[in-house]
C-alpha cells in the first residue's frame, strides 16, 4: 500500500495536481505515457540518454512538467511491451518511475475528497486545540507528580531509612545557575565526598541503574532531577 501527501518531495507527494491531460498519451493500444522522478544533479544526463535507456522508446517524447529543490518530474512515452524493462534500467541509472493513471474522473474524485478532508480538519482542529488545553495541567500535574515519586525513591536508595530528607522545588534564572550549584555543593558536599562537585568523576560513574538517570555530568550529592516548565504554546494548521 503506498501513502502520498499533496507537499513535500516529488518522490512521495501525489502528483495529480501537477500534471496535465496534455502530458499524456492516452487511449492507445501500443503506447503509454510514465512519469519519472529524475535527481536535479542528473537531469541533465536523463534528457541526453532517456531514448536509450531501451528499445521502443519515443523520440524527444519527455518533457520537464516540474521541478522541486532535489528532483526534476518528468514523463516519457513508449511502447506497454517494454515497460517493466524501462522501469528495471531506469532504477539502475537512479531514474524512478512512479505509478500514475491519468484518469480524470478519479483525479476529480480524489481533488474533491482531499477538499473535503482539508475541511473536516479545520472544523476539528478548534475543538481539539480546546481539548488540549483543557487536558494539559491535568497531564503536566501528572509529570510532576512522577518527577517527585523519582526524587522521594532515588532518595531512599542513596541515603537509606529511616526517611530524614527534604524535597524543595527551586526556580533559578539562566544567570544564576552556576551560582546555585556551588551552593548546593557546599551544603551537601558532604553526603558524598567523592562526588567532587557534579563533574561526573564520582564513585557513581561506572553505576549503571535503569530509570535512575546516573550520568557522568549529572550526578550530584544530593538528588536532583530537571523539570521543564518552559513549554511555548505553537499551533498549526
């Protein structure tokens, strides 16, 4: 099953919207029409070679129908018979045919059920926005609580029983952070002497714990965990 978008790269965006009734040979018993993704850097190559690419091709028959930033969408046309053939050797030269019917009728249909997904979006997309908004505290309230279950268990597996420890939230501006943890380091320095600082030269370097979060610059003397609150708020349609 093949998914196409109508953005994005030639290689997978759907093309109907890009291409002609002109750009076809239609209604023949011996000739067909392909379109072909071709690299920009080797467009050049695919004009001065196509014809030879097999036997049966139709001469100055391709024509550049669009472009994007990395390939070039072209077509060409030559007999069925030889179709597979040309598909097997164009792949070899990085030439990729992409499989399109031009059929009005269907190209009609789909334009008009795209028209019609692209309007049931923007009717959903207000009340989902809503929904989000309304959910989201209840979600963030969800993470802090899970942050401060980490804090209380990673405590009691450092210092031990019985429970003789405080958990504090604080909020230091960018500046102040350098300063807030030699303070921290001074305070609690002690809990564990080999700590030297937070700079990941600690005994607990070589502990691998899942879940715990021992890194070799994030382990301190005390317990501490990072909880963003810095969440900009981005909607698009």
């Amino acid at each position: 099953m093949h998914f196409f978008t109508y953005s994005g790269s030639l290689l997978t965006r759907n093309l109907a919207d890009l291409v002609k009734k002109e750009h076809f040979i239609l209604d023949s018993e011996y000739l067909t029409t392909l379109l072909v993704i071709v690299p920009k850097i080797l467009a050049n190559d695919w004009l001065a070679n196509y014809e030879k690419i097999t036997d049966m091709i139709v001469p100055r028959s391709s024509q550049l129908i669009t472009q994007d930033n990395d390939y070039c969408l072209f077509n060409v046309t030559l007999f069925k018979k030889v179709v597979e053939e040309f598909k097997l050797h164009a792949r070899e030269k990085k030439f990729i045919v992409r499989d399109f019917v031009y059929n009005e009728e269907e190209l009609a249909a789909g334009k008009n059920e795209m028209t019609k997904l692209i309007t049931d979006k923007k009717k959903q997309f207000g009340p989902l926005v809503r929904w989000l908004k309304v959910n989201f505290s209840e979600a963030f309230c969800a993470l802090v609580h899970v942050k401060a279950l980490r804090v209380f268990v990673e405590s009691v597996l450092r210092y031990g029983l019985p429970v003789n420890f405080q958990a504090i939230l604080i909020e230091p501006n960018k500046k102040s952070v350098k300063r807030l943890r030699e303070s921290l380091n001074q305070l609690y320095g002690h809990l564990d002497g080999a700590s030297a600082g937070g700079q990941g030269n600690s005994s607990m370097d070589n502990v691998d714990i899942p879940g715990l979060g021992f890194g070799q610059s994030e382990y301190y003397p005390y317990v501490f965990y990072k909880l963003n609150i810095d969440m900009v708020e981005t909607a698009k349609i």
